[in-house]
C-alpha cells in the first residue's frame, strides 16, 4: 500500500502549461509517477484513490475528444507492453480511479506527445485541467482481453481558472472571462496556451505581420484567438492547434468570420478590406501544429461554402 496522500484539484499551474519531460510533470507535482499513466494514492479516508493520468497512446482502446476522454485502465501486460491478459478492479491504478468516481474526486489531465494529434502536444506533455469520471465498465478491448474503460468529461470552464492574474497590458483581473464591448461583445482570455503561441511568434501577427508596439523598449502586443471558438456553441478547446497569434484587428475579423482559413492555411479576405486582401499564406513556426478540424469548424459556424482547399 503506498503512503502518498492523493492531492485533488489544481495545484497552483495554469491548465494549458507545458512540460518538456514527465521528470518536470512529476516535478509539478501534477502526478506522483514517473512513468505509469496513473497517479493514485490514500484519500480522506485511507482509501486508494487517483487524482491524476496521463493520455499518451498507453492503449489503443483509448479515445480522446477533449470533453469526454474513454481512458483505459492498467494492466496485463508484459514487459514489451504487449496485452497478454485481462484487466482487473483490484489492480490499485483501477481501483482508485472507480474510488474517485464513487467520491466524486476531480481528475488532473496531462496530455503527452504521443496521444491523439488532434489535441495532443506535438512535443513533451501539457496540463490540460481537471475531469470528472462519470462511468466506468469492463469490455472486451482490441487484443480480445477484458479491460477496464473509464468515461471521463471535462469540467466547465469556470472551473479551470486558477487564482486571478493580472493582465500585464490592460490591467485586467482574470477570473470569469472579461469582456469588451465595441462593435461586438467577445470574450477575451489570457491562457498559458495563448502565451505560448504568442512567444512563439514574438507578438507578431500571423495574418498580417503587424507588431504592435505599447511599451518603452520595444514591448509589443499580440492576442491569442481561437480558431473555433470557446464558448457557445462552438465549444472549441483550448489547445495550441486552435490558437493562432493575432492582433486585435485581425482577431475580431476572424471572430465574426470576415476572414477565414482554408484547409491549406491560406488567409482568405471575404470582403477585401483592411491588411489582408484575396488568399495570403498564414505564417506558422515548426513548433506550431494548426488542426485542420478547427479551421474547418469555423468555416462551418459561420457558412462558409467551397473553401476546403
């Protein structure tokens, strides 16, 4: 029986922060293990209980929808990871994860390089928030053994932020998502995904090359948009493939769907005004993997008809 005591919730670093090893997730104290998908420990209540997994191709029974996550258990297994039998409850990797549906404990999510590329990292391992474990159940996996499946859902959004930050160019306090009003009313987050993205393009827009300069010494500024939408109805994640580095401009026109891209990432003006006119290509950097599901979401939302080259 192991002596660690589980730790549900957050733990003080913003979902959407990456990490180039698992030795720093560990280091976060975001998941006791170093290896295994499963961090489970002692509850209130001297019962083994998880508070933590990793999605990184650990099964090919798993799938990932980013709100709802089919997560295989643990076990029977060789040394070579191949299946060679049945998995079972009362394996404590299991157990805890069916202790913590039954208490209703949250579940950290850390997606690694090696899971599903729609939402997955294209490198180390990033924080992606907490889940609830909604059901669990025994089924007949791909190598015709019984293995142990989990449906995890993902919290709402509210539920992901962490302690208020300040905003360090508008002052403002991050907690429900501020919002301005001009000619329309969007929502404006500052996520660890957002400045990732952003850093990576050193706030400069990937539409119209425009680096927006506010502060003594060169500071400039940059937004990170989603391409699909967070909030409804579009429900899009909040992923690095779905953010793209922009200035106001070029972020509020994307919003309202006045430019849109095409499945080959080229910027398309709809109504040929302002930086962008007709096609231009987006600029992008290695480290940045752009998901066509999300440009095509968008184009969806807003009825965008024979744009899918």
């Amino acid at each position: 029986m192991t002596s660690y005591q589980a730790v549900f919730g957050h733990v003080d670093v913003s979902p959407g922060t990456a990490f180039a090893s698992r030795k720093e997730v560990k280091a976060a104290k975001l998941h006791k293990e170093g290896e295994a998908g499963i961090s489970w420990g002692l509850d209130g209540g001297g019962k083994q209980a998880a508070d933590a997994i990793v999605l990184s191709k650990g099964y090919p029974d798993d799938r990932d929808l980013w709100d709802e996550v089919i997560y295989t258990g643990v076990g029977g297994q060789d040394r070579s990871k191949r299946q060679v039998a049945s998995q079972s409850w009362e394996h404590p990797g299991n157990a805890g994860l069916q202790r913590s549906r039954i208490t209703g404990k949250e579940i950290r999510v850390i997606r690694g390089f090696r899971g599903d590329s729609t939402y997955s990292p294209a490198d180390g391992y990033r924080y992606d928030g907490l889940y609830e474990i909604v059901e669990e159940w025994q089924e007949v996996g791909v190598h015709g053994f019984q293995m142990c499946r989990f449906k995890l859902r993902r919290l709402e959004q509210d539920l992901q932020e962490l302690t208020p930050l300040e905003d360090q160019f508008q002052g403002l306090l991050k907690g429900a998502a501020p919002r301005r009003v001009g000619t329309v009313n969007r929502i404006i987050r500052d996520t660890a995904v957002g400045r990732r993205v952003k850093r990576w393009y050193q706030h400069t827009c990937q539409i119209c090359q425009l680096s927006l300069v506010v502060g003594a010494g060169g500071a400039s500024y940059a937004e990170g948009a989603h391409i699909q939408a967070l909030g409804e109805p579009s429900n899009g994640p909040d992923v690095d493939g779905n953010v793209l580095c922009l200035c106001p401009n070029c972020h509020i026109r994307l919003d309202r769907g006045a430019i849109y891209l095409t499945d080959n990432f080229e910027v398309v003006d709809r109504y040929a005004e302002g930086p962008v006119t007709g096609k231009v290509e987006l600029a992008t950097v290695k480290e940045h993997r752009i998901r066509q599901r999300f440009v095509q979401a968008h184009r969806r939302h807003w009825k965008i008809e024979g744009s899918t080259s």
